[in-house]
C-alpha cells in the first residue's frame, strides 16, 4: 500500500501519538495547539538545526534540514541533521545514512523520542534504497547523542505507531482521556485537554460548549 501525497502526516506526530494519543488527536484531529516553555524552546532549538547547511569532512557529509517523505508509512518531516558516509572523496556512493534529531531536554525513559527518530530512518531508507542500522537523538540538556538502535522492536512500534495515528485522522476520533500527573502535568495542552474533568469529550466540543453557556448568560 502506498499512501497519496494528500494522506501524508507529519512524522513528529508520531512522537506526540506515542506519548499521549489524546494529545496526539486534540493537535492532529482537532487542530489545537498551545505553546508553554518546553514547547518555546524545542521550537527555537529545532529552528536553528534546520538551517539547510551542508558540512563535509572528507567522506563525511552532514546535511542540515533534509525533507524526507515515506509513502509506505505516510509520512512526511524535515529532519535536523542526516550524516552521509561515502566510500571515498569524490563522494559517489553512500555507504551509510544516519538520521540525528535534536531535543532540547534530557534523554527520556519513554520511546518517543527513539519512534520519532526510527521514522526518520524509515523515510531515508525508503528514499536512498540503503539500510539503516543506528540512528541518534542529541540532548541539548546533556549536550550527548544517545544511539537508538532501528532493530526490529523499534522498527515494529514505529510503523504501527504511522498506522496508528492514520486511523485515528481518518475515524476523526479523540481517545478518551487518561490522567497521569508525571506526563500531563508538563503538557502545553494541560488547560485545553483538562485531563482532571473530561472523560471521552472532545476539546472542541468542550469549548463549544463554555462558548454557548456565556452567550446564554
């Protein structure tokens, strides 16, 4: 199967859909969003990455904002930094593709991050027909990469994750909400998805319904 051009979604959310589907729904579904001081700075910390340079160091190539795209998994992104490595110096043949996606914090203990990254690894491999083996994520926080290694398992929840996420655009549906404190607590959603209060109901309809209690009053 193939996805159209028109179906492609956007593979960072991916990593929203593997740390909250609620969350992953009010902003791809419903088309909410709201910026806090984590979302601030991530955004700031990305923008810099994706300045489109290329540095090459003798069989290294290391591309800055490449576009990637994957129509087996309907995906789509720009990644921070693609590292090439050529078998010599007139640079002809790739012998290796290496995806690294920046995050302003620290290493988590969740796979959203390591999903978001093996995406990346997907499209490439897709793109340039060479296999993938290591990927990294780079922690502003610790100023380190941490390998993630694109075997099987990751490579297994990241395409049910793509597949995943199509079927919930595609039903227009938002999960029903689950509270946990050490995750919600931080979320830039936090007001709008009112984790405490709504079970099962949509942030639109939510809204929809505040606005029309203060019209009536």
């Amino acid at each position: 199967m193939a996805y159209p051009e028109s179906e492609l979604i956007p593979i960072s959310a991916l990593q929203h859909l593997v740390y909250c589907e609620r969350q992953f729904a009010l902003i791809h579904v419903e088309g909410v969003w709201n910026e806090n001081l984590h979302t601030t700075r991530g955004r700031g910390f990305h923008e810099r990455a994706h300045s489109g340079k290329t540095e090459v160091r003798g069989t290294l190539v290391r591309s800055f904002g490449v576009p990637v795209r994957s129509l087996e998994f309907g995906l789509v992104g720009v990644t921070d930094a693609v590292e090439f490595r050529y078998s010599d110096e007139t640079l002809s043949k790739i012998e290796s593709v290496t995806p690294v996606e920046y995050k302003v914090g620290a290493p988590k203990k969740g796979a959203w991050d390591a999903v978001q990254v093996t995406a990346q690894a997907l499209c490439l491999e897709e793109m340039t027909g060479v296999e993938i083996p290591e990927a990294f994520l780079y922690y502003g926080k610790t100023h380190r990469r941490v390998r993630v290694y694109v075997d099987a398992r990751i490579r297994a929840q990241t395409e049910s994750a793509a597949l995943r996420a199509h079927v919930l655009i595609q039903q227009d549906t938002t999960p029903r909400v689950g509270y946990d404190p050490k995750k919600c607590d931080a979320c830039s959603l936090f007001d709008i998805c009112k984790p405490r209060v709504l079970v099962g109901v949509s942030a639109s309809a939510y809204m929809e319904r505040a606005i029309a209690a203060i019209l009536q009053d």
